[in-house]
C-alpha cells in the first residue's frame, strides 16, 4: 500500500517549567505561534504551518509523540486500517482536540514508537523574510527525528517495505547487519534516523538552519546567555549525511540539533550509501569525540495511555562506534 507521508512534522516535548523552556527556545531563534497555561507552541521561520514543537508543561520531561505529516484525510484511513491490521493500538483524535490539528491518528510502529500522522494543521505567517526577527541561530525547519531501537534492522525493513520510506544512508557490519540507517519521505537525508541501543526512545529532533554560519552565531548567543553548558557535541561535521551540527540539551534534557548541509535524494536511481561500522569519518568527519552522555541518554517516550514505553536493551553488542547520527 502506498501511503502518501510527505515529511517530519511536529514534536510534543514535556517540560516541567515552560517558562524556563520558552527562554531556552527564544534564544535559538524559534517563534511563538501560540500559547495557554499549558502549553508554548514554536515554529521555525519559514515554516507555514502552526508548529512544528509543542511544548507541554508536566511533571516529568518524556516525549509525548512524533508526529508525520500526510497529503490527506484518505491516508489517515488507511494507515489506521493497516496498523489494526497489524494489531497496534491506535488512538483517534477528531478535529480541534489536538492545537491547531484537523484529526490525528495516534499509533505504535513494531518498535514501540509512539507516532502520529495528520494531514491538517492551523497556517501561519511565514516569517522566512522578516530578517528583523532573525535572532540566535535562525531556525529554518523542523528536518528529522532520530530515535534509539533495539532492532534497527526491524525497524529498517518495517519503514521501507510497509510504510513506504526510502534509505540514504546505513552503517553495517562485516555481517552485513544493520546498525543504523537514514530514511527518508521528502528529498533530503532523512525525516527519521534509528540507531542501535536501549529504546524506544526520542535521541534527538534535528532543525534545519541556512548555513553554517548560523549555527556558529547560535553558539556565540547561547554562550552569552549562560546557555553554553548546554551545549553538548559539535560543531563538527558527520561524515554520514555531511551535517554540519550541533547538539544541545535543552532545560529538561531533551536533545536538539541544529543541522545544515545535507544533499538532494530525490533520483528514483539514488542509491543508498554504506559506511562500514567500524569507519570513524561516518560520525565524526572532523570535530570533538561525543561525550558518553550522546551516546547512553535519551527521552523516553509515552505510550497511547498516557505511560512511560518500556524499554529494551539492544539485539546487537552495544559499542560506541554504532552510536552515529
């Protein structure tokens, strides 16, 4: 079945003070579509829909769900009818209950990942030519999820073979096992990475910035706000995907990066690329080793019920160099 998932669309963050968040989120140069007592809802400037993070305030900081965006209503119907099919949980949400939202299907894929897809979100001003507004690192988009799986091979042939994705990118093994892997809908690297470790869990949501410049900018508006020990890897640049990143931790732990200066996937003929596990240029091209912190933390994720997922510890022997974008 073909369903039509066009991208990566949106993210909802727990957080236990928004306040303190918004601050965080301000200085690297979201903007605020909305807010209530409950919840802060940020976009990238040229994005045109309402958001792309929700920010929801809670006692305990989780993922709640990652969300993709499909072309229509049709495919919300048909992904629900294959989930079902599949005897994943699925969960209903009509039209408003959701900010902004038209319905939402709420899931888990066969690794335990809580996601969700919509076809309707709430437009806003496009602010991509308002430079007055420019600020921190100027975030463009949201670009991609990347998220911890005890099987990324699983995860890998459920993503390709029933839901459609195609791959960019992998790392194997001399046994051809799979690692980690880039998948992708748009035309671009990935909308979602999974690699080999203790999950389900959210490793990190990734935005897009114009140019690298950006990104250094941001680092000097962090730093001047007190905000540098949040930095946590990078600059650098990934041999995989040739990002130029940053990864930051914002008040609650959850895992940004900030990216730039990936390729066009979009030939039918593209052929994915393999790096060899044990390569040191796929996770870091140039730039500072990542701290142990990269490579053991993660946001853990809710269930449909409104539960911490339970996790798992990986299929494959846990070593550092499987650990990439």
């Amino acid at each position: 079945m073909n369903f039509d998932i066009i991208r990566a669309g949106r993210v909802v963050f727990h957080v236990e003070d928004l306040e303190r968040s918004k601050t965080f989120y301000d200085a690297l140069g979201f903007i605020e579509t909305e807010r209530d007592d409950h919840h802060i809802y940020l976009r990238g400037l040229e994005e045109h829909n309402h958001h792309s993070i929700c920010l929801k305030k809670s006692d305990e900081p989780v993922a709640e769900v990652i969300s993709y965006k499909v072309s229509d209503d049709r495919h919300l119907d048909e992904l629900a009818s294959f989930f079902e099919k599949k005897g994943q949980p699925i969960k209903w949400k009509g039209a408003g209950e959701e900010k902004a939202l038209g319905r939402t299907l709420r899931t888990t894929d066969n690794s335990g990942l809580t996601i969700e897809f919509y076809a309707e979100m709430e437009q806003a001003e496009i602010m991509l030519q308002r430079y007055d507004l420019y600020k921190g690192a100027n975030v463009q988009r949201i670009d991609h999820f990347n998220c911890m799986v005890p099987d990324v091979e699983s995860a890998y042939n459920f993503y390709i073979d029933e839901l459609g994705f195609r791959c960019s990118e992998y790392t194997a093994a001399d046994d051809e096992k799979i690692w980690a892997a880039w998948l992708h809908r748009k035309q671009s690297v990935h909308d979602v990475a999974f690699m080999n470790g203790v999950g389900p869990r959210l490793h990190h949501v990734g935005f897009w910035l114009n140019d690298p410049m950006s990104l250094i900018n941001g680092c000097d508006v962090l730093a001047a706000l007190d905000y540098g020990p949040n930095i946590e890897r990078g600059p650098g640049r990934h041999g995989l995907s040739n990002a130029f990143f940053l990864y930051l931790r914002d008040p609650d732990g959850h895992r940004i990066e900030l990216y730039t200066g990936d390729y066009l996937t979009s030939d039918p003929d593209f052929k994915p690329k393999r790096w060899d596990l044990d390569d040191p240029k796929r996770q870091t091209f140039w730039g500072h080793e990542a701290p142990d912190s990269w490579f053991e933390e993660a946001t853990q994720f809710l269930d449909l019920n409104g539960k911490k997922t339970e996790t798992s510890e990986p299929l494959l022997e846990k070593r550092k160099p499987n650990f990439v974008i």
